[in-house]
C-alpha cells in the first residue's frame, strides 16, 4: 500500500516536471516572458489534486509569501488553460475552478448541489460512450471534463450532507 503510494507520487512529480516544461516551451514560443510568478502558479495548481479557483491560489500563495498580484494569478490561469494545462471546470459557483490536466485522466465531476461535495469519476465507459458520440458527429474525441449535479445521499463518519437534518441541530436550524 505505502509503496503503490509513494509510486503514484513519484509519477504525479514525473507529469509535473514535464508539464513545467511544456509550459516553459509554450512561453517561449508564444513570446511569453516565463516569470518568476508565472511559475509559482504554475506550481501551486499542479501541486494541488483539488479544484482551486484563482481567488483560492491567490490567498494560497499570499499566505507563503510569494509576491504576486491577483492579476497574474488570473493571467497565468488564462495561459495555462491555453496551453491545454489546465480544466477549467464548472461547479455551479459563479466563478471558474480549475484543476491541473496533464498526466490526469479525463474524469467526471458528480456535484453535490445541496452541500458542494464534488467527487471524481473515471469510467472507460464514459470514454467509449463520448468518443462514439464524437465520432458519429464527425469529430475526434480530445479532452474531456465533465461535471454532473446531484445529490449526495453519503452519510459517513467524515461527510454528512449539509442539509440532511442532523437531530441535535434541527430544531436549531429552523
Ligand atoms: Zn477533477
Ligand atoms: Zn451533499
């Protein structure tokens, strides 16, 4: 168990280091100045195997001392997004979540829409499903991210859906 882990680790930090280089490539190409700040974006998301919002990146980075505007963090967010390294994902909040895309699976969202709990879902399944789709509509399946709203019925010691009446607090809720 200990060893999969440390194994999974070692390959998150192998697909970092090569998407830290394909971003520094696409910089360069694109007549981009690779900054300082550019990269420690860069480094916090793919860091990071949660969906951050540019706000979230921004105090986060803030909070370890980086000097570094929102404005960038927004900017470089645009920059990774178009250079395929980051998803931008929807999950029913008003602003843009985004989550790190190279070496990582296209997956599913299924979003609580009561509490926000947000799980990911990989399903060869699904694949197949969206490239015939793809395919039958004249396209080649790219990339996908897919989020689904729904309710979380989960009950477990860590997780209660925030509006399941829980008995010591109901009548204080209402
Ligand atoms: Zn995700
Ligand atoms: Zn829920």
């Amino acid at each position: 168990m200990a060893l999969s882990k440390k194994k999974a680790q070692k390959e998150i930090s192998k697909h970092t280091l090569q998407a830290e280089s394909i971003f520094k490539a696409s910089m360069k190409e694109e007549g981009y100045r690779c900054t300082r700040e550019r990269l420690v974006v860069f480094r916090e998301i793919y860091a990071s195997n949660n969906h951050l919002d540019a706000d979230e990146i921004f105090v986060r980075l803030k909070k370890k001392g980086a000097s570094i505007s929102r404005a960038t963090v927004y900017h470089t967010l645009d920059l990774l997004f178009k250079f395929h390294l980051v998803n931008k994902i929807d999950l029913g909040h008003k602003h843009t979540h985004y989550e790190k895309s190279y070496g990582v699976d296209n997956h599913l969202h299924i979003i609580c829409e009561q509490c926000d709990r947000v799980i990911e879902v990989h399903s060869s399944e699904l694949n197949e499903i969206l490239e015939k789709l793809c395919k039958k509509n004249g396209f080649t399946l790219g990339s996908f991210s897919l989020q689904v709203f729904a309710e979380c019925r989960e009950e477990t010691e860590h997780h209660r859906c925030k509006l399941k009446p829980r008995d010591s607090t109901r009548t204080s809720e209402r």
